[in-house]
C-alpha cells in the first residue's frame, strides 16, 4: 500500500515523494488539482516533476583505451573498464598489449557486478590496437559494433609520461611521440566513434514515437570523456611534454563539445591530480618519502588512486551527467583550489 499524506481540501491525495515509495520510478508526479485546474494541460505538462535520470549503464556500450595494466595491477584505464562495467555496460577493453587487455576483461568478470548478481557475466571483451594509429582506431570500433551493435560511450585513457625535458633539452622524435599518444590518440578514437553515436538517435526517435515523453534529453545518443592531468592546467613541471599535451586535451575536449553538442553527444575532461598509480610509480615503485610529500601537496592530504578517476569517468559517462559538457572535473584532493599549500 502506498502511504499517503493528509489531503488538503481541493487537492487529490498523492502518494509521499521519497525514494522508497513504489511510485518514485514513475514518469511524473502529479501536483494538486487546486494548482492542475488553474491551467491549461500544456501548462500542466510543464509544472510535472520530470523522472529524475538512470543511474545505470545498462544497454550502453563503452569503449575505454588504455584499458590494460602489468598484472594485477590497477591503472585508471582499467578502473574505469571495471566500474562501467559494474554499473551494466558492456565494455570493450583496448590495448596495445593484448595480454594485459585480456586480463583486465577477467578481472571485472570477477568483480561483483549487477550481472553476476543475476547469474548473469559481464559482457566485455579484449581488443588489441596501437590507437595512434587510425586503421586501428578503425578496426577497434568495428569489433565493438560487431560485438555489441552500438557505442554510446567512449573513454580516451590512453597516455604516457614522455620524454622529460625543457624545450632546449627534450629530442624531438620523442616529443612527436608523446604527443601522438597522449593527444592524437584521442583524435583519432573520436573520429571513428562519433559517427556510431550519431547512429543511436534513430532508437531514441523510435522510443519516442512509441509514445514516452520526451523530456529533451532523448536526443542524447554519447558521451565522451577524455583523460587528462591537472598538469595541464597550470605550470610548474619539470616536463614539457606532459603538461603540454594534457593542456591540448583540455582545449580538445571544449572545441570537441562545440562541435558534437548539436548532435546530442556531450565531451568532457577529467583531470586527475597526483594519483598513486602504476604509470607514476614505473617499475621501481616510489620511496615512502615521496609518496608521502605527494599526498601532503593536497588540501585533504590523502592519498589518490585510480579509483579515484574512475569514479568521476563513470558519473561523466551516464544519465546523471546528462547536462555536462564542455566542461573539466579536477580529481586531486583540492591541490589546484589553493594558491600554496603549506607542506609543513
């Protein structure tokens, strides 16, 4: 039984607004028919609550780069591939190395995921491409499309340190390079993502005609997030490339939003701080003293992981984020909120 409230004379009685009532999920809520009668049913329409957006991923398809790591290990490209997955995507995993994609795919089949709960396994495959290179950006859509018949989303966290150096010191082929990775890459995976987005305002228009409202926000069919680093947002590294190259991906991610937001597919950056993670840590690991100056250099003072990033990938990728785009979530503890931070 719905629990109702004490009705005031004039108004229809309405079930209680609260997220444990059987008719929160339902399209609108009705106000009182003292306020309904005043109005034409155009205007009704307006006054309705509207359905609050899924907080789910199920029957999206998601293509995240960068999706392996060495082992066991946890990079932001996998964290991400795990909690789309966790939230009912399917996930096609992309990397270089084959085997580390691999990998990733069985971590998140044993991950505790909605699907599992359902005896269901995550669907997710392993694709291996080099994605600064275009033929392969190619070939990596067209498995996801004939794997799972759509994309919906696409995560560009592919990237790498690069070469270090000042402008006088850094070589050259190296920079090209590092900005073929971190830069082009994203490029590239977006031109041949777009277009299968474009594709999925054809099932939207045919929900629609089948008689749901349209609250506006059906013409979204995609979303891109890119990664990016709070190095590109202000100086002070002692590279060039890399704050040069994330500094790209974060004006990338603005022209790409004017450019897509028409066609309903929203672009945004993430923008993590000084995270823990295989690729800053290298293959020597990293000295407690500098983990800790690291964690200190952060209002919060704590320490970041991948899961850190992923978690604001995940919010950007779905529903909730339905009216973000053009826009950069810092990720770093509030280090880039303050001017200085005493390390003292």
């Amino acid at each position: 039984m719905l629990a109702r409230r004490h009705a005031l004379p004039g108004a229809i009685a309405t079930p209680c607004l609260n997220a444990a009532s059987p008719s929160f999920g339902s399209r609108y809520f009705r106000l009182p028919s003292s306020t309904r009668r005043s109005h034409n049913s155009a205007a009704d329409n307006s006054r309705r609550i509207p359905e609050p957006p899924r907080r789910d991923l199920f029957g999206r398809v998601a293509i995240v780069t960068g999706a392996g790591s060495r082992g066991d290990e946890l990079g932001v490209g996998r964290a991400v591939a795990m909690l789309l997955a966790r939230d009912g995507a399917a996930v096609v995993c992309v990397d270089r190395n084959l085997g580390h994609a691999q990998r990733t795919v069985e971590m998140l089949r044993n991950h505790d995921t909605p699907q599992q709960q359902q005896k269901q396994p995550p669907r997710a495959i392993a694709v291996e491409a080099d994605v600064t290179r275009d033929t392969d950006c190619a070939a990596a859509v067209s498995q996801a499309l004939n794997a799972f018949g759509r994309v919906d989303v696409l995560v560009n966290s592919v990237g790498v340190l690069g070469p270090p150096g000042t402008a006088v010191e850094v070589e050259c082929q190296e920079w090209a390079r590092g900005m073929e990775i971190n830069v082009t890459s994203m490029m590239l995976m977006a031109r041949h993502s777009i277009p299968a987005m474009r594709k999925n305002q054809g099932s939207l228009a045919s929900s629609r005609r089948a008689g749901q409202e349209d609250d506006g926000h059906s013409a979204l069919c995609g979303s891109i997030v890119n990664i990016g680093s709070v190095a590109g947002l202000r100086g002070g590294t002692p590279s060039l490339l890399y704050p040069t190259s994330k500094g790209a991906v974060v004006n990338m991610t603005r022209a790409m939003a004017a450019h897509h937001g028409a066609e309903g597919i929203r672009v945004n950056c993430v923008c993590p701080g000084m995270l823990y993670t295989p690729m800053v840590c290298g293959a020597n690991g990293m000295s407690p003293e500098t983990r800790e100056a690291r964690r200190r250099r952060s209002l919060l003072r704590t320490e970041g992981n991948a899961w850190d990033c992923a978690t604001a990938v995940r919010f950007l990728a779905g529903d909730e984020a339905r009216w973000i785009t053009g826009s950069i979530l810092t990720v770093d503890a509030g280090a880039t909120a303050a001017v200085s931070i005493n390390l003292s």
